[in-house]
C-alpha cells in the first residue's frame, strides 16, 4: 500500500459524514439547542464541507455528488427534530 494513494472506501466516505453529523447533533444538543437550529447547523457544515470539497463542480461529478454527500450529514439530525416534534 503506497502511503500517498490510501485506499477508498466502498461506502464513498458516506459513512463517515453520518459520524461527523451523529457527533455533531451531539454536542448540539448536549448544549439544549433547538432541534431546529441543530439541523441546520449540521446542514450549513455539511454544504461548507462540500464545497471545500469541490463536490458541488461538475468537474469533480457535481453537483449531485455534493448533493449525496450532503445528505450522508442528515440522518442523526432528522431523527432529533423528529423525536421532539412528535
């Protein structure tokens, strides 16, 4: 394995964006945030992420690879408005 090329992941990294967006729901709302404010918050570090990225470029397979990558962020912040809206 060359240090310079690591390996990718089958899962896109999906993964671990669910992890950074789980994390950060978290925090958020071990600190008493809205449910609200934590889902766009995760949203807004989402889309920053991608477009640090570049993954919104049509170069870089754009804009629907931001688009799913985005969504990757969203899981744990939709069940958390979810559990406090119901």
């Amino acid at each position: 394995m060359n240090e310079n090329n690591p390996p990718t992941s089958p899962w896109g990294g999906w993964l671990l964006h669910a992890v950074i967006g789980t994390a950060l729901t978290v925090v958020l709302a071990w600190l008493a945030a809205p449910p609200v404010a934590v889902f766009v918050a995760v949203l807004a570090v989402g889309i920053a992420h991608e477009i640090g990225d570049g993954d919104f470029l049509r170069a870089n397979g754009g804009p629907w690879n931001g688009v799913r990558d985005v969504v990757a962020f969203l899981p744990a912040p939709i069940v958390f408005v979810a559990m406090h809206v119901v």
